[in-house]
C-alpha cells in the first residue's frame, strides 16, 4: 500500500512482529522504541474498550501521520482463553482518512485469519518464532 511506513502485531503490550517499509527520520525506531509503541498501542485499545463500552479504537490521527488498528482475538498456548491482538498500520496522514482506514481494514482482514490459523495455540513467549511472519506480511502490503 502507498505511503504505508509499518505494520505490526502487538500481543500482551508487546510488538511480536513488525515490518518497516521505509524509515522516517521523525520515527526513529530502536527496540525500546518498538516496546513503548506496544505498550501504548494496547492501552489505548484497552481505554476504549473499558471507557467506551467494547467499542475499539480505528484510527488515530496525528500531526503526519495516521494510526491504524484492527483488533483479533488468538488463543495462546498458555491460555485457555482467547486473547485480543492488534494488527496496526503507521502511514502518512491522509486528506480523506476513513477511505484509507476502510481499504486497509480490507486488506488486514485476510492476514489477520492467516495469522490466527498459524498461530492459534503457540507459546507467544518465544517472540523469534514470529519473525518469518514478517515477509508474510511485507509480501502482502507490497
């Protein structure tokens, strides 16, 4: 997709899996950066959800750029239970946002129920074992 900068997967607060596909000089990203995105893109999620009554947050807007999420749900190994997981996208801002949030909705469909079939059941604790996931998805945006 044009002008998408990243996508990801967070779990639990944390970015299991993620792909870059150009770097912005206002998104320095080093690992600890790539935590603190997790950890906020969950609570966000998590504050809508409670403060709103289920409801989940689409997008987020900011001064350049556009956040998008898209919330699954996967069971863990260590779980008897599923748990919610957040597809995101980072992308330039955008004139008409809805548009672009529905067409990457649209496409974020598909990935999400590949990843559920591949990972449903898995010790999410082992994040290495999600990195071949990453081309899946760089293969899938491109």
């Amino acid at each position: 997709m044009v002008n998408l900068f990243e996508i990801g997967i967070v779990f639990r607060g944390f970015v299991i899996v993620n792909h870059k596909f150009t770097s912005k000089p206002e998104l320095n990203s080093k690992n600890t950066a790539d935590d603190l995105r997790g950890a906020f893109i969950d609570a966000i999620n998590s504050f809508a959800k409670t403060t709103f009554k289920n409801c989940s947050l689409e997008y987020l807007e900011m001064k350049n750029f556009l956040f998008i999420f898209k919330i699954g749900e996967i069971l863990a190994g260590d779980s008897n239970m599923n748990e919610p997981f957040i597809m995101y996208g980072l992308s330039k801002r955008k004139r008409n946002s809805d548009r672009f949030v529905k067409k990457f909705y649209e496409k974020l469909d598909l990935i999400m129920q590949y990843f559920k079939q591949r990972f449903s059941g898995e010790d999410f604790t082992e994040i290495q074992k999600f990195q071949a996931f990453k081309n899946d998805m760089k293969n899938y945006f491109s």
